[in-house]
C-alpha cells in the first residue's frame, strides 16, 4: 500500500476513534483524535499510562494548534514558531478547547508542529491535530518499528503508516513557552 493510501486509511481509523501507530521525527507514535475521549481513554490503557500524565498534540500547521494554547505573552509564541515545523515540543497555558483527557493533572498543553511528511499529510487529511505519545507500554523501551509494534500490541491498534522515521535521534526537546524551562 502506497503512503497516500496509508495516510487514507489512517484518517478513516481516526475519525472512526480508532488507535494508530506512525513515524515522527525520531521514533515511532501512537496517535489518535485528541478530542475524542474513548480513543484517548484506549490510547491510555494500550500503554498503561495514567491520564494524570497529559499528552503531546502533534499538528502539521500552527492554525491546527492555536485554538488551544493562551501565549502568556507573544514572544512565547513567537520562540515556538522560530522552532516550527521542527522537532520542538512547547508548552503552553491551554484554552477551555482542551480536554481534561488530554492535559491531564495540568493547566497547560504540549504542542509540537511537527515537519514529518507522514505527520503533516495525516494532520493536512484530518484537517486537525494528534495525539503524539510514544509506540511503547509506559516505562519500557521505544519501538523502532511497525513489526515491533504490531507484535507487542497485537491486534489491538487499529491503523497503521509504515513509512520511514525521522533523522532524529532523540524524542523532542519538550519546553515551557514562558520560561524556557527544558523538560526533556
């Protein structure tokens, strides 16, 4: 199957709140509708992770985020668009547009625009953002491929892209907007 068809079928599991896995930047993803509380609700017990936690959103353009962030200030988005598309997760104060299931314990939002072609094409046919966490049981190693992962978590991810990763090495520096504090 071609990408574009993957990146069609993974649309169709999407909006139908199917669980998928794909390539980023450096590792392979999970990702579902960030706003569709039963995928996310699976997404979680697939990984064993608590929603407590919160989850990064992957987009394929700043419109597809801006919805749900407060800047505290302008230059706090204006540092994130110097790093866009890029391998930068910034985290901003989040709008009354995100769930509770996707922040977690937290009044903020982790948000990336990711310059992955399979990510930008999924997000671009979705006309939305993703779920990004990573392809793994929380706490355990990374997965670094689709046959890795479909051994692992069986049959109970619903979509797949098999394409190619990122030249990343490591996840994405994850950081605070305001403060440029680095968690990750």
């Amino acid at each position: 199957m071609s990408i574009s068809e993957q990146i069609d079928c993974a649309a169709s599991v999407i909006k139908a709140g199917g669980v998928i896995a794909y390539p980023t930047e450096s590792v392979f993803g999970l990702g579902c509708d960030p706003f569709n509380q039963a995928a996310v609700l699976k997404l979680l017990r697939l990984k064993g992770r608590s929603q407590e936690k919160g989850l990064i959103v992957i987009a394929s353009h700043i419109q597809q985020v801006l919805p749900l962030i407060k800047p505290v200030t302008a230059n706090d988005l204006a540092r994130a668009l110097k790093t866009w598309p890029g391998h930068y997760t910034w985290i901003f104060p989040k709008s009354s547009k995100v769930p509770k299931w996707i922040s977690g314990q937290y009044d903020t939002i982790a948000v990336r625009v990711s310059a992955h072609r399979a990510v930008k094409a999924l997000c671009n046919k979705l006309n939305a953002p993703l779920v990004s966490t990573s392809a793994n049981f929380s706490n355990q190693d990374v997965m670094s491929s689709i046959k890795d992962i479909k051994v692992q978590f069986g049959g109970k991810i619903d979509g797949f892209i098999n394409a190619p990763l990122g030249k990343q090495q490591t996840p994405s520096k994850i950081m605070v907007a305001h403060t440029l504090k680095q968690l990750r």
